[in-house]
DNA sequence: TATTTAAATAAACTAAGGTTTAGTTTTTGT
DNA sequence: ACAAAAACTAAACCTTAGTTTATTTAAATA
C-alpha cells in the first residue's frame, strides 16, 4: 500500500450502505476501500494510512467509538467521521470530544458527507505535513553525539558557552566546537532558529 | 464585579430549572448567578467573567447556540457547558465542535453536571493564565519605540546586527543599542527567551 | 590486527555581540 | 515657550561567539 496514498475507509457491517457510500465517494473521484468490521480494517491498514474514515457507530463487537479509541492509542491520527442510524447524543458528544471531524446521523444528504470529508481530508494533509516536519527534526536530533545533546539544553536556556564549560566540566573552546557542530547537524543557521525547531520536539530540558 | 471571581453563570427560562440547578451548584460552595434570558446574561455580565456557562440550548429569542456564537464573538472564552431536554444530535455536534465543554441532556446525574462543571473551571483557569501572560507580553511590547519594534523582527530572523543596521540604513552600533533596550523592555535575558515569548504574540514578522 | 571513522578535546584567531558614555533630535508636559 | 524626558544616533571598549586547525581517544570495519 502506497503511503502516500490518499484513500476513504469505510467501515460498516451494512453492506449495502458499504456499497452506496462507496460508489457515492468514488464519484468524485477519491479511492475507496471498504471494511465489513472494524477487526477487518485493522488488518487490512497500516497506521501510516493518509485519507480518512467514515465509521459506522453501531456495529457488533467492535463499536465505532472503540474504533476511535483504538486508533487513538496506535498514535493514528486519521481524521474520522461517523455516520450513525440510531446514535444517541452523549455518543456524539464522546466521539467529537475525542477529536472526531463529524458525526452524521442517518438519513444525511449526500453534501453532508462529502463537506466532512473534504474537512477531514484537510485535516489529515496538515497533520500529515506537521508530523513529517517533526519525523524530520527528529531524525536530525538523533544524529547529535551525546556531548552535542549534553549542550543543546544549555543554549537553549540562554546560558553562555562559558557557564556551559563549567558545568560539563571541559573548556569553553571545546563546548563551541559542539555547538557549531549541532547547529549544522540540526541544519540551522542560527539560534533563533535552532529555539523554534527544538520547541517542536519534546526535549527533556523542555520539562525541566 | 470582582474580575477575580469564579462564578457559575446559569442561564435557563424556565425558572424551577433556575433554582434546582443554582442550589445545586451553590451546595459545592461555588458562586451561582442565574439569568432567565440571554438577554439579562449579557446585560450583567463583563466579556472578562471567569468561571463558566451553564446553558439551556433551547429559549426563546436567543438559543444556546446563538448565545455561543454570540461569546466567541466577543472574544469570550468563557467554557459552556450546555442542557437539553429535547436537543438532537446535530445540534450537540454544532455545540461540541465550536468549543462547548459538554453537551448534557435531561435527565442528568447531578455528578454529571458537577463533573463538567470541574472540566469548564480547569479550563477556564487555563485559559486565564495564558492569556494574563499574552496580556503581560504586549504590555511590555507596547512600551518598544518605532526602531526597536522595528529592530525585533531582524532578530528574530536571525540577521547579524551589521545586517540589520544595512536594512535600516544605521550604523552597528545603534541596531546594539535598540537590541539591547528592547531586551530589557521586553524584560528577558537571553534570545531564546526572546523567541520564545514573542512567539506568542502575532508579530506580522511571523506571517512573512 | 591494522586501519579508518567518529567523537571529544582545546588553543588560536577572527567576527560579532554587549555595555557604557555621550551628543543630537524629538516629544511631552508645565 | 521652556524644561524635562524619551528616542535616536554612534563611537569605544570589553566580552562572547564562531571558525579553523590539531591532538587524543574510542569505536567500527576491513
């Protein structure tokens, strides 16, 4: 399955509704795949999945609501939209506090569901930049030596690299050298820079 | 009124609600102020209330809905917490998504509406505190002269003061001089701090 | 094992930043 | 209109940061 993929899942124990969503959301042009049961997506779906899901919320053994738990806890942010023909309103209220694009109630015209998935598509296009944008911070942080870890914190308190030599114990020129080499490995030309790109990560110093 | 105050703002027509639920919430020791109409709430209450909304979705004139709408506009973030007794899903979803705490339908446990109440307090502590500090921020930024206010975005960029002393068509030593005062007006003590809190004003330099 | 590569160290030198002092202009308040 | 305060300017001096080069040590690889 290509990551870069953009695809609606629909998941529904309703085959027919399986079908007329389908065919619904194919012909505006988006791809489609389609899950009997939530057991069936999960293996079906890799949790870098880029798109969205309509979810049915009543299903048997696996509810909607336990859906978005799941996914939830997988670290999977795909946007979700419900659609629900006999869902009650503190369902409603659970699933869009727990961050669901919308919660449609059956019978909903069709314009209903096509705006949520375009919010939902939007949605999950920033996400996805955002989270590419930290993977890559990240992958640049884990190339820094554990010296070059040790002062990062350092500067980014503000201390000078001669506080910085004294509580490392080693001279002022060494922690220089660290420095500059942690600026180019986190591919930054300058300080204020190298704060707004770690304030993105969550560093240790950060809770301290 | 004491801005200080956290006060429980019920607002219902029908006044055997009134009294169930502002005996309710004053059994906790909380403040309660009761208004039958919208219209009486935001003639008595200042935009910067602290404490949280109890609101009957359905009234005459203006709905609860309306009366969010009505805040957000304001600028108000007090949190709501909104009662139904004939809602409908659609309706809980609008709700929920632009912000509301929770969505409770009638009948509710009296812990269910107290348990809310204790989520739209935290919140709304939260939210107070960070806007006394963004407050703080552009106290101090209001205070920046012309050349300092115009020094700042050149910092912030990183630029060398040699640099940004040939943008602004001055010498070095002056852009040291403008730094520096900012600094101190701008109450910090190092450039990451810099960075970091005027990260949280919305500097047009931010939007370049 | 020998060899290479990466990491840590630090001195020397150059460039930039920070601070103080001071002169000039502009604004504000009496 | 005058005095006082604030803003803008800039030089001089000192401190700190950035860069280059080099040595030592440790780890990875042929």
């Amino acid at each position: 399955m290509n990551e870069n993929d953009t695809v609606i899942y629909l998941v529904d124990d309703d085959q027919s509704v399986l079908e007329a969503l389908g065919s619904l959301v194919r012909s505006i042009g988006l791809k489609v795949a389609c899950f009997s049961s939530a057991y069936e997506f999960f293996d079906a779906v890799s949790t870098r999945a880029r798109g969205c899901l309509i979810l049915d919320v009543r299903m048997p053994e696996m509810s909607g609501l336990d859906v978005q738990k799941k996914l939830s806890e997988l670290g999977d942010e795909l946007p979700i939209i419900f659609i629900s023909g006999h869902g009650d309103i503190p369902m409603a209220v659970k699933a869009i506090k727990a961050g669901a694009v919308d919660f449609l109630t059956k019978p909903f015209r069709e314009e209903e569901l096509l705006s949520a998935i375009r919010t939902a598509l939007q949605i999950d296009i920033e996400a996805s930049e955002n989270l590419n944008e930290i993977e890559d911070i990240k992958t640049h942080y884990a190339t820094l030596s554990f010296r070059e870890k040790q002062v990062l914190p350092f500067i980014l308190k503000g201390l000078l690299n001669k506080q910085t030599a004294v509580e490392l114990g080693i001279s002022e020129a060494t922690v220089k050298v660290h420095r500059h080499n942690l600026m180019k490995k986190m591919s930054v030309n300058t300080l204020p820079d190298l704060v707004r790109i770690t304030q993105r990560l969550d560093l240790p110093s950060h809770k301290i």
